[in-house]
C-alpha cells in the first residue's frame, strides 16, 4: 500500500493554483451558509493570522495583541451553554473553531474577574468628597459649625455688655446715694450751728446743700439703669427728689422759723422736712438697695454689690428724732443764736444743761445713745444746771418728758430756786408716773432747762436721751 504523502488527496482537483491561503468559496444554494470554520471570522489580516500560526508552529514566543476592552461580552458568549447532546454544526462550529484558533494564536484571555484569569479592573482611589452628598453634607455641618461659632460670640458679647452695664450702674448709682447722705451729716451741723452762725449764712449754707441734692437727682435720672434695676433706679430719684425738696424747704423757710414767735410752729417747719428726710432713707434701703441686690442675684453677677445701708443713710441715729415736733424744738435756739450779730449790750446771761444721771443705780444718760433703766418707785433723774452768765438766776424750771411718738406722754418738772454766778446746781425731777410707762418699748426723754431773759445761747440748755424702761 501506498505511503499516505503518495496518495492524491480526496475531492475534486484544485486547478486554481491557490495555496490555501485564500477563503474556499460557499458552496451550496445561495443564502447556505458554509460550515468553514473562517467563514465568520472577520479578519482584517489572514496573512498576519497564519504568520502567528507559523511562529507557534515553530516554538516561538507570541506576543499577544492588545484588544480593545470588550466588557466581557465575548467570554459572555463563550460562556453561554448548548443543549444537552447538540453538536455544534453549521456556522456555530465553524465559530467556535475559529474562537478557538484565535486563541491559541493571541494566548488565553483573562477575563475581568471571576475565573476566566483576567485581572479585575481597578478603578483608582476617589476621594470621598468626590461625592455630591458627602459634599452637600459637610458644607450643612460647616454651616452649623460657624452658626454655633457665631452664637457663642454672640452670647458672649451680649453677656460682658450685660455684666459691664450692670456693674457701671451699681458703682455709679451706689456713689450718688452715699454723697446724698453725706448731705445729711452737713445738714445737721449747721442746723445745730455750733459755730455761731447768724440767720443770714445758715441761709446760705441751706441753700448751697438744696443745690447739690438738686445736682445728684439730675445725675441719677441720667443713669442708664440696665432693664433688671429700672424700678430700683426710680426709687433712688425719687429718694433724692424728697431730699432736694426737704432741703429747700429748710433754706425757704429758716428766716421765718428763728423769727416765728411760736414755738410749736417754728418746730413744725423744721419736722416737716426732717419727715421727708426719713422717708427718702426708708426708700433707698426698701426698694433701691434690696431690688438692686436681687437684680444681681437674678443674673449671676459676683464682683460688685450695692453699698451698706447705714452708708445712704441721710438721717443717722439719734438725728431721726428730729422728724418729731419735740425733737425739732431743741434746734431752735442754735438757729436763733445771734453769734457775731449781738448786741453787746449789758452782762451777758445764760444757763445750760450739763448732765443728768438715772436714780437710782446711778446710771449717766448721753445724747443719742439707748439705755436701759430698771423700774422702781423711787426713779428720778438728777439733772445738773450750770450759771455761765454774769447774774444770779431765780426760779429756773427743769422740765423731763418722756415720750414714745410725736406726743409726750408723761412731764415732771422741778425748780431751781436760785443759782449763782459760775454755779453748777443738781435737781432731782421726778421720773415718769408708772402707769404712762411702756415697759421694755424705746422712748425719748427731754431734758429742758427753761431759758432766762437776756439769755443769747439757749442751744446748750436741753438735750434727748433714749432710754427703755425695763422691770425691775
């Protein structure tokens, strides 16, 4: 038998001198595809295709083409299963076949992912705020971040103008009131007119307080009061406007009260604007002081507070008896001393008080300072009188009357039958009847020695003493 190379190959005789090389022709009716496994291969280069499969051929490395990116879809159709027990034939097989070739001359392709070998793309690193919604979110956060910035700048500034406000008033408010009291000590100085001051310049210097009392309300209705101590700012004012007004009723009225020829009357003009005194002290203690205090207490402030009470006070201690007809008679003779306006003429006559003392227990009474006196039967006071004039003095009567208001309750006198020149004389006068006492309540005693005629200096001759009658 013939070697196989000897033998003719089958079919019909190729006369067209072709190699092989060019596509076989369809063959069969027109519209039949051909089962030529390049037939729907489409090809740009079948020269370079069999020129790949001469290389392989011969063992040499081939290089692979670069494809362009199918997304997969070629190993999609690879992928996709026949039916059960179908042959591929037709244009399928020829398909596949050329899959098939094509593969081995370009070498395996990987798909992306999965098993096919292809490495999976990666995509590179994005920055989250590449995101819209990252983005559109951090711009809301950075909004309310600087919202929060500014309310707390806000509040802050609000809160230093609230406590800078708050302590400019208080300071400034706290020196008005205390120079007004101040006022107060000057008034009575020159009430009592220790220095012998004639009608003419108790005048002025009357005037002269009017007019700083005048100057500290107008100051006080300039303050800006923070909304917290408006109402307590209003009360300040008004405490100033009663002093002002006291003060020059004081000034108005002082040539008429030394020349008054009645007593009760002369006294009243002078109570009436110690009354106005008294309460201007109860209104800045009531409703400044204490509604300013609070007002700081409701807001937290700490580093100033309001002045003590006894610093604004106009009317200090024992000077509040003034505000009773019977206390105010006692600064008659001091505003009606003549000083350097006297006469001259004749010896001069006086007579003054020079102490008293509570029998018994021996108990020294001052001007303006409480005591407590036990209760007995036998209670006295012994008053000491002194002649400081150049006559004797005959039938002085030394009066004590205790009183617990406006009115005195209970008056006992004794007289000094005579009492020389230079001579200092101890009366005894009767303490008050047991059934006009108010036991363990503060009342006033005065002491009056009565004047002499000719006398210029009636300021020295009487004096109050507070004192509290207890049980024995």
């Amino acid at each position: 038998m013939a070697d196989s190379e000897d033998m003719p190959p089958s079919g019909p005789p190729d006369d067209t001198g072709e190699t092989g090389r060019n596509r076989i022709p369809p063959s069969g009716e027109p519209g039949e595809r051909h089962s030529d496994f390049m037939a729907d291969d489409e090809l740009e280069d079948p020269d370079g295709f069999f020129a790949e499969l001469e290389r392989q051929n011969r063992g040499e490395e081939i290089v692979p083409k670069a494809e362009p990116e199918d997304f997969g879809f070629d190993e999609i159709s690879r992928d996709e299963p026949q039916e059960s027990g179908a042959a591929p034939t037709g244009d399928a097989a020829s398909a596949s076949r050329a899959r098939r070739m094509r593969g081995r001359a370009t070498g395996p392709r990987r798909r992306s992912g999965g098993a096919s070998g292809r490495p999976p793309r990666t995509r590179p690193n994005e920055s989250p705020f590449a995101n819209p919604r990252v983005r559109a979110l951090l711009g809301v956060v950075l909004v309310v971040v600087v919202l929060a910035v500014i309310v707390l700048i806000v509040r802050n500034y609000e809160r230093n103008r609230l406590v800078d406000g708050y302590t400019s008033y208080v300071t400034t408010s706290g020196q008005i009131a205390q120079s007004s009291a101040a006022l107060g000590a000057n008034l009575i100085r020159t009430m009592q007119n220790t220095s012998g001051h004639p009608p003419a310049q108790l005048q002025a210097d009357l005037q002269a307080l009017a007019t700083q009392a005048t100057s500290q309300t107008e100051q006080a209705q300039g303050l800006d009061a923070p909304s917290g101590v408006v109402d307590a700012n209003h009360a300040l004012v008004l405490a100033l406007q009663y002093r002002q007004d006291g003060l020059q009723a004081l000034s108005t009225n002082l040539q008429s009260i030394v020349h008054s020829t009645s007593e009760v009357a002369a006294a009243q003009s002078i109570a009436s604007p110690m009354q106005q005194f008294l309460a201007s002290d109860v209104i800045v203690q009531d409703s400044y002081l204490s509604e300013t205090a609070q007002a700081l207490r409701n807001e937290s402030i700490t580093g100033v507070s309001v002045p003590s009470a006894n610093s604004v006070t106009f009317l200090q201690g024992a000077n509040q008896t003034y505000v009773l007809p019977t206390g105010a008679a006692r600064l008659l003779g001091s505003l009606r001393r003549v000083g350097a306006e006297s006469s001259g003429q004749g010896a001069p006559h006086g007579l003054s008080l020079v102490s008293v003392v509570a029998e018994p227990g021996s108990i020294t009474l001052t001007p303006g300072i409480a005591e407590k006196i036990a209760e007995s039967s036998n209670l006295h006071w012994a008053v000491s009188v002194q002649n400081g004039g150049s006559f004797v003095e005959n039938n002085i009567k030394v009066s004590a009357s205790l009183g617990y208001g406006t009115t005195p309750v209970d008056v006992q006198t004794n007289t000094i039958s005579s009492i020389n020149p230079g001579q200092q004389v101890v009366i005894s006068v009767p303490g008050p009847q047991a059934s006009q006492v108010k036991l363990g309540t503060l009342g006033l005693l005065h002491i009056q020695v009565a004047t002499v005629p000719g006398e210029q200096n009636i300021a020295n001759n009487a004096a109050d003493y507070p004192i509290t009658v207890t049980f024995s």
